[in-house]
C-alpha cells in the first residue's frame, strides 16, 4: 500500500506552512489531522509515523514501535 501522506507531502507541506483556511502554521500532527479531514479520512497512526520518517522530522517512541524500529 502506498502512503498516502509522502504521495500528497506538497499539500501536507503547505497546510503546515499557513496555506490553509485559517491561515495559520501548524505542527506536522495537526497539518496531518487537517488533512485527513479535508479529504474524509481516517487516523492512520502507522502512515503519519512513516510520513514523519520520510521527512526526517523526529520520531516519537510510539512512532518507532509502528515502524519497527
């Protein structure tokens, strides 16, 4: 299964960065969580931590549990 946050990581990107209906910057949580609003989806903890991997952003240690690491 391909992720779905690294295949649209521009719009995730700019939602964090204040391109959003509020105009305001977001961490990369909330970002995702407007996301996945956006476009009816539901929480997917093991793809949010696989995000935050290919970003190089720092992994919580539940985040490295779901990865395996």
């Amino acid at each position: 299964m391909k992720n779905i946050y690294i295949q649209n990581h521009a719009e995730i990107k700019a939602i964090c960065a204040g391109k959003n209906d509020e105009k305001r910057k977001y961490d990369v949580n909330v970002g995702l969580d407007i996301y996945d609003s956006k476009h009816g989806l539901k929480r997917n903890d093991k793809a949010r931590a696989e995000y935050k991997q290919f970003c190089g952003l720092p992994l919580s240690v539940r985040d490295k549990d779901l990865l395996g690491l």
